[in-house]
C-alpha cells in the first residue's frame, strides 16, 4: 500500500505502474498474419496458459522492465530484445507493484481461459483528512464509509484499520499509542498515534491519521462455463452465458471506491462545517480551514433561525 519512499501511492502511480503490456511469441504468428491475427492470438493464449515456460518473457512494464508469467524479473532482457513481442494489449490490474501484478494477469488469463471469473481486494487510503469529522454512534465515519462502500456492485465485504487480522491480535498489540509530533496548532502541540490499527478513526470520529479500509470484490456472476440452475417452473436446466464477459472486474473497482470515499468525506466535513460557529472555530483544526468561508456570516445564519424557532 506504500511507495518505496515510505509515502501512500497515488491514483496516477497506480494507474500508470500498475499496467502491464503484454508480449507473444512471434514464432506463433505475432505480427506475421493480420488477417488470422485473432485466430493466432488466442493460439499464442492458449499455449500461455497450458505450458508454464518460466524462461519466456510475458510482460514489459512502464519503465522497460521485462517479467516471466510468474512475475519473475528477467534482467537479461529489455524493450529491445522483445520488440518483435511487443503488442499493442495492455493489462490495467491497478496494482503498482509490479512482481504482483504480473502474477494477477497471469491468473486472470488462466480463469479467462477456463471460462470463469475471480474476485479480490482493493485497498484504499485517504491522507490528510482533518480529525473530528463523523459521529460517535450512528453515523460513525467508519460505518458512513462502509455503507457506501457495499452500495457498490459486487462488493462483498469491508474493513478498515487492521480489519479481521485484528481479532488475531492481543489489545496490548493493537491499541494506537499516543505520541507527541512536531506540529503546533494554535500554539497548542498536537498528538499523534504511534500506529494505525484503527485505520484512521476512534469512536466513529476521524482521528487525524490516515484513513485505510478494505473492500472485498466478489467473482462476475456472468461466466460461460455451465451451471446447474432451474427454470420458472422449477425444472432442472443448464445456464450458459454467451458473449464477452470480463473474468475480474476488480481491476475496475478503484475510481468507484476513490469517488465513494470522496463523497463520504465531503459530506462529513459539511457536516462538521454547520457546528463549527456554535461549538467554536478553535476547535476546527487548520487543515480543515478551508471548509469556513465567513464564520461571521454563517453565525448571523443560526442566530436567525434560532429566533425564527422561538416565535414559532
């Protein structure tokens, strides 16, 4: 989830660094015949997926580097030694490191071939959220996030922080002990928390730290392998389904998962932003300054309509 550098992954790195291009034997065809070129590829395919060759190269990355199916650096080779394999298919799995990401289209293609589908996990992480933003019982930030998160499709499951690995640790473990970091607010110096078991929240309220959550992704329900099902009378039948189907939409899942997260933080910061003149701008921590226009103006707002409540 962390650049070598020790910082959090951009969306653009991980779109940029997570794409694959694919290579093809030109032995088999590649770049030989435009007019079979389909037929051919899908025989290079299939010889892909039956034969483990861990000496072929299979995929190039964005910065030149050459892998085997098993996401194996082969150093011996470069965009030179493979550009009669070079083709114009790219892989998007979304995964910046490179060594996994090899291994994800790699299965992807063997599940394709097999006519199924796989699911997965994407991971997420929200940086420089500004603390006190959710609610301490039912609109906690960490149940706002996961309700929009199961609102997407074929998402299946959640968890933030340390999520179910959590329950395999003692509290001693994973409790987020409190530091003294080197920022001053208001001439006040703050805190901050040693780990981030908790992903990013405490009692529901976002704490300061970075806000980190899972979410499972189930296999398509759509695939052209045949399954038992039965008919509007009951009837036993089979269900085959035709047609191009992705075998992994996972790799589709980050933009949804980074607008839903977007909206659940917006919506809470706006939140915040109506309690701001009754419970006192001091409260509000610099970062989140940017949520208070005219606080002069907004307390004019509540006083008139608090007196408007009291003639009523």
């Amino acid at each position: 989830m962390y650049h070598s550098s020790g910082r959090p992954w951009t969306r653009q790195e991980v779109d940029e660094e997570g794409q694959l291009t694919m290579l093809r034997s030109s032995q088999h065809g590649w770049k030989i015949d435009s007019e079979n070129q389909r037929a051919l590829d899908d025989a290079d395919e299939a010889r892909f997926v039956s034969v483990s060759n861990l000496a072929l190269p299979a995929y190039i990355d964005i910065q030149d580097r050459v892998y085997n199916r098993d996401g194996q650096l082969l150093p011996e080779h470069n965009r030179e030694s493979v550009k009669n394999e070079l083709t114009d298919e790219l892989v998007h799995v979304r995964c910046p490191h490179q060594e996994t990401a090899c291994k994800m289209a790699t299965l992807i293609r063997t599940v394709r071939a097999d006519e199924d589908s796989i699911g997965g996990a994407v991971a997420c992480m929200c940086t420089g959220v500004p603390p006190a933003l959710g609610e301490p019982c039912f609109d906690k930030l960490e149940a706002l996030m996961a309700h929009a998160m199961l609102s997407l499709p074929a998402t299946k499951g959640f968890e933030i922080g340390s999520g179910f690995e959590g329950t395999k640790m003692r509290g001693s473990q994973h409790n987020d002990g409190f530091i003294r970091c080197n920022k001053i607010n208001n001439g006040v110096n703050l805190i901050a928390t040693r780990s981030n078991h908790a992903g990013g929240t405490l009692g529901g309220i976002t704490s300061g730290a970075d806000i980190v959550f899972r979410v499972a992704v189930k296999p398509v329900s759509t695939i052209g392998k045949a399954q038992d099902t039965a008919d509007y009378n009951g009837n036993a039948a089979i269900l085959e389904a035709k047609g191009r189907h992705d075998p992994c939409v996972l790799p589709r899942t980050p933009p949804l998962v980074e607008a839903m997260a977007s909206l659940v933080l917006i919506d809470a910061a706006l939140k915040q932003r109506t309690r701001i003149d009754t419970i006192g701008a001091a409260t509000v921590p610099a970062s989140a300054a940017h949520f208070v226009r005219d606080t002069s103006a907004s307390a004019n707002a509540v006083i008139e309509r608090e007196g408007k409540r009291q003639k009523l």
